[in-house]
C-alpha cells in the first residue's frame, strides 16, 4: 500500500509520552491513530497505560489497505477499547472529534496521486497547494478531528517547516499551539532518509514552541504567526539578516529558468572532443550541474549539445540541418528520439524543452539545481546551453553580471537561500526557480542596479529602459 513505513518502538514510545505529558487519558476520552497501519501506535498506547495503571482511553484506528485492517483487528482482537475501521481518512464526511490524535501519515508526494485523486484533494483541502504531499491532508484533516483542547502528535517529514507548498499548512498551524518540534535523528526510520520531525500540537491559542534540534539543544521560540518558514528557528533562532526590502532578484533578470531537458542527453550530449567535424556548425558548449565544479569566478565545458533550434528557438525543418538531420535519422538514434512521450505533441526530433534561445544565448549566471551551498557562475559569453541540471539566470543587462555574482555569492544571500530552499533528500539545498526569482536584493545594492540598468539600457542598440522594466511572470 502506498506510503507504509513501520513506526520503530522507540519513537513510538516517545510520541506517546509526548500524547500524555500534560494530561493523562480517561477511559470515556476518544484517541485516533490515522493510518494505524497494524497498529505500532495503538500498542504503544496500551503499553504506556499498562505501565501507567491507567484504564486505556476509547482508541480508533483508521486504515485503508484490507491487510493492514485485518492484521489490527486480529492482534488488538482481546482489547475491546479498540476499534479499527477500514476507512479513508481523507474522506471529509467524517465529523467525529476526539481528545487525543497521534499517528505516522504517509508521505506520498503529489507526483505519485492520479489526476482525480489530485483534483479531489484540491477542491476538499486547504494545503493541497502546489507540490503538496499526502502527510500535509493527513496534518490538516487531524486538526479538524481534534477537539477543543485536544492533543495532537504526528511524525513527518520536518520540511513542511520550510517548504514553500506546505504554507497553508503553517498557517493554520499558526492559529493553535504548536508546543513541541522535535528533529529526529536521521537514522530514525532505519535506511529511509526523510528528515523526520514529531510535532506536538494542542488546540489551543498560540503560545511558545520547544524546539529540539537533531543534536539535542532545547530552545523555546515564537513561530511565526504567518505561515511563514521556520527555517531559522530551527537552525539558530536568528532570522537571516537578509531581511526583504521589496526588490527581489526577479525585477532584475529577464529569465531564472532550468535548463534544457533535451529527453534524450545521449543523443544530443557528447564530450566536445567527440563532435564529428560535420556537426560542429550545430555544437554548443554545455554544462551540467555535476559539472559545475570549478571556483564560481571561472567556468569550464568540456561537453557539448547538438541544437537543432535556430537562434530564435525555432526548430529547424529537418530539410535544413543538412548533416545533424542525417545523424537524427540513423535508425538506433531515431528510434530512440521517438520513444519520448514529447513526440506526442511535438516534432520526432525535437528537445523535450522549449528552447527560448534568445535568452539562452545571453550573458547570464549558472548554479547547480542541488548544491551543499549554493554558488552562481558567470557565463560573461553567454554561449553555454545550461542542462536540466543547472539553473540559470539572464540579467536584464549583461553589465550586472559580476555585481550580480557577487552579491548571490555573498554569505548574506547564501544564508537566505539555506532559510528558503527546499532540501533533497541527502539535505543538500533543491534551487528552484520560483525560490532564486524571491531572492531580496538589499535597497543599497538595489539602487546600484538600478543604477546600472538605467546607463546600459540605453545602449547601443537603442533598447528602451521600460521595454526592459516589465516585470517577471
Ligand atoms: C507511514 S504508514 C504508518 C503505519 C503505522 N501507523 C505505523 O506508524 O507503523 C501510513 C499508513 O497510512 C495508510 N494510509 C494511506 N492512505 C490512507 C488513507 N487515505 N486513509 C487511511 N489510511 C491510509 C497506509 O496504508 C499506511 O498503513
């Protein structure tokens, strides 16, 4: 079944604790474990109340997979508090309350839900926004099952403290009393890595957070009343210096895109030195992410890609590219182009990107799409065609290239982009376009900028400062 990872004893054990801390439960109060799974939460609450001497409290377990619900009700068969319902526990019908909720939900991300699936989700949950994940449901559909002055303890992935698509989430969170937010040792659920966090939460008005961080230092903190990140609580308390002062990166660059995804990178992708002669004229240097190794000031291709695109981002009739239509012809090349599921909607031997050419053959920035820290590369020729590894950004003019550089390279931005960025799953920092477009540009290096667009827009070739003005989309 989708999304079944075991919750191991220990952190079982600690979550419980956790449940009971402030009031221990009456045998007429109502528990909920959603997604009990076989049950590694309702067991852990009857060893803690027999341990406890207390009498178990009305316990509910929810799941989905036929053969979890058989294998809960067998084992907890001689426990009549309990009662395992084969349910979904997205379903929105349900309107029972209860005093205490504590469970694992399952991560299951959007790319993994069926168009009906995502469009029911969407039209029923607040925080099935942008890239939401099934935990998200699970954390808002506990809060509205948990009653007035209610307890409520999941374990998750801790990313929905920082991620941009889980905001609604922090948000409503922001209207209760988070108490707890606990980092678990990354070893916690064995092999799987996924950054697991225990959040304690009470429906309460808001009040101080314990933070406790994967090293065990405890810090009591206001989370933010906005749904916004929480990234800097959890690293240092301290907010980035890099406060937004209104500008951002993207009122200064006329693209911040992935590079291309040509679907087929060993067709069009080879070392430079391996370009036969007669395809030189359709060569372009190439960089991938992985390549991205040099100090940020210098940069280096040794590979090259085959565009069959003009300058403008046409693709070229197969007519006209002469040796590279006879090298996309082979058969083996050919077949290969044409399994792509692009070729559906567009030319057999096309890139599975668009190719906005124009501005990829600018002067711009390159960074690499997953990085420990990130760094921007300069490009001042702008001849290298990025990869869909790499990120690259087009300064409205090439004079803030270096400026540009220099100031993401700086240790204020970098420590901006560590507080906003999404994390992979080895913890190194996902760029994404939508982050690096949000970038704040602090007012004196704005107007330095703005500075320098307003002498070199005006130039030589008679471009007007409003053309280049427009904002982003
Ligand atoms: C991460 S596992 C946790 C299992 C168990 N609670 C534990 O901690 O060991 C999540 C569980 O949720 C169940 N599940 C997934 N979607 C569900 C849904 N919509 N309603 C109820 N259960 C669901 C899965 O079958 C799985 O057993």
């Amino acid at each position: 079944m989708r999304g079944f990872v075991q919750t191991p004893p220990n952190v079982v054990d600690q979550m419980v604790a956790m449940l009971f801390r402030d009031r221990r439960p009456s045998p007429s109060d109502r528990l909920l474990d959603p997604g009990c799974g076989p049950g590694a939460f309702i067991a852990g609450v009857l060893r803690w109340c027999a341990r406890e001497g207390v009498e178990p409290p009305q316990i509910v377990g929810i799941e989905l997979d036929p053969a979890h619900v058989t294998s809960a009700r067998e084992r907890f068969r001689n426990d009549p508090c309990v009662c395992i319902r084969g349910a979904d526990f997205l379903d929105c019908q349900n309107q029972d309350r209860y005093d205490f909720i504590i469970g694992n939900p399952p991560y299951v991300s959007i790319l993994q839900l069926s168009e009906q699936e995502r469009a029911y989700y969407k039209s029923s949950f607040v925080t099935a926004t942008g890239r939401f994940d099934l935990y998200m449901l699970f954390f808002e559909q506990a809060i509205r099952l948990l009653d007035a002055r209610g307890t409520l303890v999941l374990v998750t992935p801790e990313k929905y403290a920082y991620v941009a698509s889980a905001g609604r989430l922090r948000q409503k969170l922001a209207g209760l009393h988070v108490t707890d937010f606990v980092l678990l040792d990354e070893s916690a659920f064995g092999s799987l890595t996924t950054y697991p966090a225990i959040t304690r939460v009470r429906h309460s008005p808001p009040g101080p957070c314990r933070i406790t961080t994967r090293g065990g230092a405890e810090r009591i903190v206001n989370l933010p009343s906005d749904g916004a990140s929480w990234r800097f609580h959890l690293r240092d308390g301290r907010p980035s210096l890099l406060t937004p002062s209104g500008e951002t990166l993207r009122e200064f660059c006329d693209r911040i895109s992935c590079g291309i995804a040509t679907g087929a990178d060993r067709v069009f992708v080879m070392p430079s030195d391996h370009v036969p002669a007669r395809l030189e004229k359709f060569a372009w240097p190439t960089i991938s992410g992985r390549q991205l190794t040099m100090a940020p000031e210098r940069i280096a291709t040794t590979s090259s890609i085959l565009v069959p695109y003009d300058r403008q981002g046409d693709l070229l009739p197969l007519a006209e590219l002469e040796e590279l239509g006879e090298y996309l012809r082979t058969p083996a090349i050919a077949l290969r182009l044409r399994a792509r599921s692009c070729v559906a909607r567009k030319p057999w031997y096309s890139f599975h990107d668009s190719v906005p050419m124009r501005d990829l053959v600018r002067p711009k920035l390159i960074c690499k799409d997953i990085c420990a820290e990130a760094s921007f590369w300069i490009d001042s020729k702008g001849e290298i065609i990025p990869g869909h590894s790499a990120y690259y950004l087009v300064p409205r003019v090439a004079a803030l290239l270096e400026p540009m550089a220099h100031y993401l390279n700086s240790s204020l931005v970098r420590s901006w982009l560590r507080d906003h960025s999404q994390r992979a799953a080895n913890g190194f920092l996902r760029n994404q376009s939508t982050i690096l477009k949000q970038v704040p540009i602090i007012s004196e290096v704005a107007r330095d900028w703005r500075q320098l667009l307003g002498e070199h827009s005006l130039s030589a070739d008679g471009d007007s400062l409003a053309v280049h003005l427009e904002p982003l989309p």
